[in-house]
C-alpha cells in the first residue's frame, strides 16, 4: 500500500527538536529577484498540501529561506537556496526534500520539480510580495511590561528562554504559564502566520493577567530536546515555571496557574496533582484517549479531510497500528530495522538511509512513551479548578472523543470541574474561516475571541472569588 511519505517525513520533522527558524542558503551566481514569499500546492496522494516558501534577499547578495507547511504544522523550516542563472534549487534537509525550478522573469513564477525519496511531482509557485513592515501587521509596542527571561530546570539541568508579560502597573498580579501542543514549537506557538501562544498572551495580558511563555526544549533559547522529553518529564519544565513566577514580586504567588493546549494540557494537569500544583488549570483541546489512541485518530482524521478512500484510510490505519505495536513492545534496535522495512514497503521508491532517518525519528523516547499515554490515570490527584475548553470543529482532538472523557474522569473526583465547547473553532483554537481577519487581500488565521474571553472571564472569576473584601 503506497502512503504519503512526505506526511511521514514532515510528521517526523515536526517532532524533531529542530523546528527554528535558521535558513541558511548558499552562494550565488547570480541575484534574482526571488525576494518574497513563494506559494503553491503540493499534490500528495489523495490531495494537495498548501505551502509558502520566504526568501529574503541578503545584502551580501544571499538568500535567507524557510518553508510552511501549515496543515502539517511545518514553520519556518530552515531552506537553503542556489541559484545557477535563471535555475534555483531549494533544498530542505530536514525533509530529505529538495526542489528545482526554473524562474520565469515574465509571469514571476517558478516551475520545476519537487522530489522526496525519489518521489518526484511537478510544483508551482507564484510569487507574492513579503507583507511590509510598515504595513496593518506592524507590532506597535505593547500597554504592558515584555521582558526576555531564562529560568532554570534544576531537575533536568537545563535552562528554558521565555517572554513574561506583566500589565502595567504594581501589582501583584494573577499570572499563568502557557504550555504548549505536541511537537517542538517556539514561545508564540507558532504555525504559518498564526501565533497561538503569543496572541493568547497579549490578550490576556492586556486585561490584567501576567503571562509566562517559553520556547520548548531544543527550540529558540532552550536547551535540551523535545524528541528525548517524554509527557511525563515536560512536568519538570511547567514545574520550573511556575516556581520562577513565585519569585517575582509583581505576581500574586496565590493565583499562578497554567494554561496547557493538547499535550500541553496534559502535561498541567499532570503538574496540577504534584507537590506544590498550579492554583488552577485550563485545558485547551487536552487529549483523553491514550497517545497510541491519539495518533492513529489523528491520522484518520487527516486521510478522510483528504476525502481517501474508506480502504485505503482503514488499511493505514491497521498498517500504522502494527508498526506502533512494534515500536512498544520491542527493543529499540529490532524496532528501528522492522519499521524502517515497513516504510519502504509502503513506499518501494523510499531511499534506504531517509527510511532509517524516518524510523529513528519514529522511535524517540517521547514517542515511545507518549503511545503508551494514558492521560485520565492520574487525574484523581487533581484538587485544583479546571477548565476544560475545546471546539466544535477540532479535528486532532473531537470532542466527543476527548474532552468527554476528560470531564467525565474529572467531575468523578473533582467538583471544581468546568467544561466549555466553543462552536466552529478548530483544534488551534481558531473561529471559522469568514470570521478571519482580512489582510493584505489574505485572509489571516487569528485565535476565536470567544475562546479569549472565555478564559479571561473564568481566570478572573476565580480572582475574585478568592480575595478577601
């Protein structure tokens, strides 16, 4: 059965602790005006992939390069660039993908091919100009206090770069520490040209709430690795957070909590049944079904928006199921040759060494662990409130499979328990798209005020409740 393998790969790539934004590019010959953002659509069985590739034009006559890939949660992929007269090859090492194109001056496009495991399609990209910097998009300097922390995981023995936003003012302030979902991600949660985690934090911020966001492990100016840290040791990091806001004398020690999306909201409420908890939790899009669970209806989801046959959905899924079987019960280096052997199987034109790179990235500790994940195990260690939020149209992370589970488990043991389920907003938290904010002539991706408000008014509510008149 052939699959996608650039799904793989990107999938891979997305847990890898790489995902900065770090082009690089090459010398040139020649300069061509390939200075902007370049879009197209990749054709992967079953469907397409929309992506944008950004050049910036050096002045030492370089190109600085990066790829989004935004269904497959891909940003900012470093992507070296070469040009050879009107030839440019663009080239991917963190997908195993490279792409060479032809530039025509006169329609202002590139044309070439795209090839990945010696899977070869035929791409376009037409040439946009890079939003100005003076332009709607421009980032006028905040009603509140930005600074740039770094704060010690003495367990781990790493250190961890964030942003602490604190209101204006003296204080002392509730604060929450944001979390982020699977994968390495930067403080902003970035994906494409929507910030999760930044704008959640300006939002909040903006309205009395001080914020604590921070790169993960591996990513901007943390140290460690996203692919070695399990569920279970990324408590470590929330834990260090919250104790770094402890010491600040702008925050008011009493009401510090966090706020976790998908894996992330696990990993609060795993914080919020250890020593010294959070004074509450918001979970947003928290996962309820174990990891192995988790992934494989992600997976679905993802074949069956790309309207795949029902027989070739369910044959991956069993396929996929096998390997995750595999990679559970038998010892690292049996599992690394036996998955290897069964993506080239799926994919006979699958390169021997990428299949070796995609296995061990399929095999880190996190992924090891996560599989086995269960996260309603300890939830009767929660004492804390929790907000339980998800929407409607979450396609990661439905509902019904998993918010369900997690009130139901919660409301057993803890009545400070409240759920929310937002009409029309997606797994990124994100309203529908004609409730988008209009740019440029582009619809831009923004986070659903109504999850906004919604956990600003339950963060503040709490406040209130607890202080003394």
């Amino acid at each position: 059965m052939r699959r996608c393998v650039l799904w793989v790969l990107l999938l891979s790539y997305l847990f890898s602790n790489d995902n900065v934004w770090a082009g690089a590019c090459s010398s040139t010959e020649e300069v061509l005006p390939l200075g902007g953002l370049w879009k197209g659509e990749l054709t992967v069985l079953g469907g397409q992939l929309d992506l944008t590739i950004s050049v910036v034009l050096l002045a030492d006559g370089k190109y600085f390069a990066a790829l989004d890939v935004p269904a497959q949660k891909v940003s900012r992929m470093p992507t070296e660039v070469t040009v050879r007269g009107d030839s440019v090859l663009l080239w991917m090492p963190a997908a195993g993908s490279h792409y060479a194109a032809h530039f025509d001056a006169a329609k202002h496009e590139l044309s070439g091919i795209w090839t990945q495991a010696g899977v070869k399609s035929p791409v376009l990209l037409r040439y946009s100009p890079m939003p100005a910097a003076s332009g709607p998009g421009t980032r006028l300097a905040p009603p509140y206090r930005e600074e740039e922390v770094v704060f010690n995981n003495p367990t781990s023995r790493l250190n961890l770069g964030g942003t602490l936003t604190v209101p204006a003012g003296p204080g002392p302030f509730p604060a929450v520490v944001l979390v982020s979902d699977l994968g390495a991600q930067d403080r902003d949660g970035t994906v494409g040209d929507f910030h999760l985690m930044g704008s959640l934090a300006d939002y909040l911020t903006r309205r009395g709430i001080a914020v604590l966001r921070y790169d993960d492990r591996g990513v901007g100016q943390s140290g460690g690795s996203t692919a070695s840290a399990t569920t279970a040791v990324l408590v470590s990091d929330v834990q260090a957070a919250l104790n770094f806001l402890r010491a600040r004398l702008e925050i008011n020690i009493g009401h510090i909590g966090v706020i976790g999306h998908g894996e992330g909201a696990n990993v609060a409420l795993l914080a919020a049944g250890q020593p010294l908890p959070p004074a509450f939790v918001v979970s947003l899009a928290g996962y309820g079904l174990t990891g192995e669970q988790t992934l494989l209806q992600q997976q679905v989801a993802q074949q069956r928006a790309r309207k795949e046959d029902p027989v070739v959905v369910q044959a991956a899924y069993e396929r996929q199921r096998t390997m995750y079987d595999i990679i559970r019960q038998t010892n690292p280096p049996q599992a690394q040759a036996i998955v290897s052997n069964m993506l080239r199987q799926d994919q006979p034109g699958l390169d021997p060494q990428a299949a070796q790179a995609a296995a061990i990235q399929l095999l880190t500790p996190w992924r090891r662990y996560f599989l086995t994940f269960d996260p309603l195990a300890d939830l009767d260690q929660v004492r804390c409130p929790v907000l339980l939020l998800s929407g409607t149209e979450d396609t990661e992370a439905p509902i019904d499979l998993h918010q369900t589970a997690l009130e139901k488990e919660l409301r057993s043991v803890n009545h400070s328990t409240t759920a929310r389920r937002l009409p029309g907003v997606n797994h990124l938290l994100q309203p529908p798209k004609t409730e988008w904010t209009l740019m440029n002539g582009e619809m831009k991706p923004l986070i659903s005020p109504v999850a906004q408000e919604t956990i600003r008014e339950w963060i503040t509510g709490l406040w209130v409740k607890n202080t003394p008149r």
